[in-house]
C-alpha cells in the first residue's frame, strides 16, 4: 500500500513493504499467533506508540514488533491484552528498545514482559554516541529516517485507522533496531564498556519500576521558605492522589507552576484557587475541595524544612561542589561520554553535604554505580580534598 494512504481497518493485513520492509497491522487477537511467526527471530525490535498525554498512566495505543523487513503493528485500542507476544518474548529472544524507561509500563499495562531485553539508547551513552534514534541510526547504520518526526509524535495514535504515514513511520524505528543492537554491542565488547551497560540498564529498569515523582521536583521549591515548602508539598500530594484516582495527568489537572503559586500566595477559598489557573478550570473547578483542604491543613501545621543536616552551605562547601563537577567534567571529556552519563551534578550535592570521610564513601553518598566508582572514586577524592584545603581559614596567630 502507498505510504501516503491509511491501513485498511482490518485483521493480520499485509500492508506494503515501503521503505524494503513489509508491514502487518493486527487487530483481531486470533490473527496474533500467525503475525508473530512471520517475525520469528532470536533479536527482534519493539517499541510503543501510546495516546496518554492527558493520563497518569502510560497506555499503549500501537505496539510495534519486527525485524530487517517486516513490522508487526499490533492495535493496543481494540486488543486489550496479549498473552501471545508475552510468550513470544521468552528466554531465547531479545527485545530491543530505545530508551526502554518509556515503554515498560505500556507493555506491562498489556500483559507484556520479556525476559531479556535491550537498549540502544543506554548503549549509546556509554559509548558517546547521539542518544536521539534517528541521529544514532545514521551514524551506525546510515540509516535515515523519513518522515516528520514531531507531527508524528503529536499524532493521535488512537485514531482508526491510521492516518497517512503514520504505519511507515511506527515501523520505521523498529525493523533497524536488531541490526543496531548488534553493532552496539560489539562496540561495547571492543571498548570494555560491556560493563558500563549492564549496569545501567538493570538501574534503569530498577528505576522504570519505581514511583519516582517527588515534590521537591517542582521548579523552585528549593527557593520557597520552610512554611511555602509545606503548603507546596500538601497540595502537590493533593492533587497525586485525585490524578491517580481519577487517571489524569497531574499538570492538566493543574500545572507545577500554580502550585508553586498556590504555595508563595495561598489562596483563601476554591474560587480563588481555581482563579489561578488559566486553563481547563472546569476540570479544577471539580477536584478544587482537596486541594483547598491541603492547602488550609499545610497553612495550620508545622513548616517544611529543607533536606540535610540543617547546617549553612559554606563558601568551601560550593567550592568543594564545583570542583566535584570540574574533575567529572573533565574525566567524561577523556571516555568521550557526556558527563550526566557519568554522573550526574544533583549526587555530587549530597556527597559534599555528607563530610565524606574516605573516597569510598564519597562514593558511598553520590549513589555511584560500581562502573562509575571505579573511574571517579580516586579523582574526585583528590578534587575534594584540595578544594577542602584551599578553602581552610589560615590559623589565629594571636595578632
């Protein structure tokens, strides 16, 4: 079928092979057996289209499996679960995504888990290639990708069918990623950085796991007073629990950055509140009661005090930061890496702030992966400590 016409509404139809790969969209569940099979492979790619930008929870709209030439596309919208690809993706295949922290919760909310997976995107990042798919595909591969990515992503993925190029560019990624996967990791063998992944990706899907939403993430809660902390966090986890009751994303109820306002010029009634927002207030105006009620309660409790032993950062201490960031800036210029990769600038705050008293615990206190101890511990101990000395005030010699 020609790329710029839509799939035809039905069940395991061969649609095409634009672009040198053949397309198969399912939406009937007894045509999934047969889909499958024709994509019968030890490596295969995968990835997610979802339509949950107004929800809390991540919902597939699209699953996308396939290899060199030929893409399955299977129709989240009117197959519910799909025991069959969950079988599929046993212990002699691998699954291979980029930046597979985003499709983890579509595929589980399916009933879909593989037993062994990877991804190209962390591959990617500790070997110092483009981290974006359409980038590092033309690097490794020379692949390019058509198509405009952005409407795409702004596409309604629910939409049946699908709208023009919207099949050809959901495969587009996915029939290159097993090729891809196997060049990475064989640049990860030959650079001995085959270690560096495995640990990132258990991390990262130890991650995907966890509720990682916290309120100390709205910007500028670290500027707000101790009593603005508290009004900041009741109704932060006011409006959590009514987004996840009700399954709406928490900014479309109301964004972060009312909040923040919520917090420096609490509001006096729900009208007022709602008054804040400048949009979707009839959405607000309905869940307005708890919110309210979190921020009168914060507004009558106790204050909100910032994390840490309570003592004044001192000049030596953001001396000590910035030469933790220096020397690992540094050293990820040397592997080729970004420095974020080999570590992040918000842990090296909390190893300073704990008076490590050994390299090892410095990397004790910024969460460091064993792959990151290894190449940091020794020089940032030394950056620390000579930051340290150079800020010491001389001694009193009675003058």
């Amino acid at each position: 079928m020609p790329d710029d016409q839509p799939l035809p509404d039905t069940d395991a139809a061969a649609v095409g092979s634009a672009n040198s790969f053949d397309l198969t969209f399912v939406d009937e569940p007894s045509a999934v057996p047969g889909a499958l099979a024709a994509i019968d492979a030890e490596v295969v790619g995968v990835d997610v289209e979802r339509a949950d930008a107004h929800l809390y929870y991540r919902r597939a709209a699209l699953i996308q499996i396939g290899v060199r030439d030929h893409c399955v596309l299977l129709d989240a919208v009117t197959i519910e679960a799909f025991p069959e690809v969950d079988a599929f993706f046993g212990p002699d295949r691998i699954a291979v995504l980029h930046a597979i922290e985003n499709d983890l919760e579509p595929l589980a909310g399916r009933g879909v888990r593989a037993d062994r997976v990877a991804d190209t995107a962390i591959a990617a990042a500790v070997l110092g290639l483009p981290i974006g798919l359409g980038a590092l595909l033309g690097e490794v591969l020379g692949v390019e990708l058509d198509g405009d990515k952005g409407a795409f992503q702004r596409a309604d993925w629910e939409e049946r069918p699908l709208g023009p190029g919207m099949a050809n560019y959901a495969a587009g990624d996915v029939v290159h990623l097993p090729q891809l996967w196997r060049e990475l990791q064989a640049m990860l063998v030959n650079t001995g950085r085959d270690d560096w992944y495995d640990q990132e990706l258990v991390a990262t899907i130890d991650q995907a796991a966890e509720n990682r939403r916290d309120w100390t993430r709205v910007k500028g809660s670290g500027r707000l007073s101790d009593q603005q902390r508290a009004i900041l966090r009741a109704v932060w986890e006011a409006r959590e629990q009514v987004a996840q009751e009700e399954n709406i994303a928490p900014n479309r109820l109301i964004h972060d950055d009312v909040l923040r306002d919520l917090a420096t010029s609490p509001p006096a009634t729900e009208a007022q509140l709602v008054r804040r927002s400048q949009r979707r207030r009839s959405l607000l105006r309905r869940h307005a009661e708890p919110l309210m009620a979190a921020v009168t309660a914060a507004l009558e409790g106790p204050p909100e005090p910032k994390a840490g032993d309570g003592r004044r950062w001192t000049d030596t201490d953001r001396a000590a930061y910035d030469a933790l960031r220096k020397r690992r800036a540094q050293l990820a210029e040397e592997l080729g890496i970004d420095a974020g990769v080999l570590c992040p600038s918000r842990p090296l705050w909390a190893a300073v702030i704990g008076d490590p008293p050994d390299a090892d615990a410095l990397c004790r206190l910024a969460g460091l992966r064993p792959w990151q101890a290894a190449v940091l511990a020794e020089p940032l101990w030394d950056a620390y400590l000579q930051a340290r000395e150079d800020g010491e005030e001389p001694p009193d010699d009675g003058e």
